[in-house]
C-alpha cells in the first residue's frame, strides 16, 4: 500500500488533533522551507527522520536509448535523502 499527500494529511492530523487543513498547511510549510533551503543549498536534517542534501553533479556522457546516439548531459544537481537513526530502526523491524 502507498500513502499519498492525502493519506498522509489525514494520518497527521488525527495523530496530532488537527483539522485536515491545518495539517496540510502544516505540510506544505515544511514543503516549501525543503525546497528553499536545499535550493540555496543548504542540508535540511530532522534528527531521527531524515537528512536531504543537495549535491553536485558532473557532466557526463550517456546514450540515447531508443537511437544508441551518445549525448552529452550538463553539469547540475541533485537531492541526497538519509535515512535517520529512528526511521532506519522502524523499517528494520
């Protein structure tokens, strides 16, 4: 089973006795301050849960797979996502 935005507004909301709105403004604040933290790249950590850092990327070579062509694919960035102590002990069980 996967939870979705919605499931997991609900879940919120009843775990921390709050209305669905307010749990999903709840959520889309912590959306939003991911983004631009990690836009101005800088780590976001909740200990316990998760870190997410922005890293870099080189430019490289790859390959078109539908022609074989060789393409050459830009410099940029990317999202890391750690497992904290307390999700990585949850999935484990």
């Amino acid at each position: 089973m996967t939870v979705n935005r919605t499931d997991l507004v609900t879940a919120i909301a009843e775990k921390a006795s709050l209305t669905k709105k307010q749990a999903d403004d709840a959520l889309a604040a912590f959306q939003e301050v991911l983004i631009e933290n990690l836009g101005k790249g800088e780590a976001v950590k909740v200990t316990g849960l998760l870190a997410a850092e922005r890293v870099e990327r080189a430019a490289r070579t790859g390959r078109n797979p539908r022609t074989g062509e060789e393409i050459s694919i830009p410099a940029g960035y990317g999202v890391k996502l750690t497992a904290g102590s307390t999700l990585k002990a949850a999935v484990g069980k």
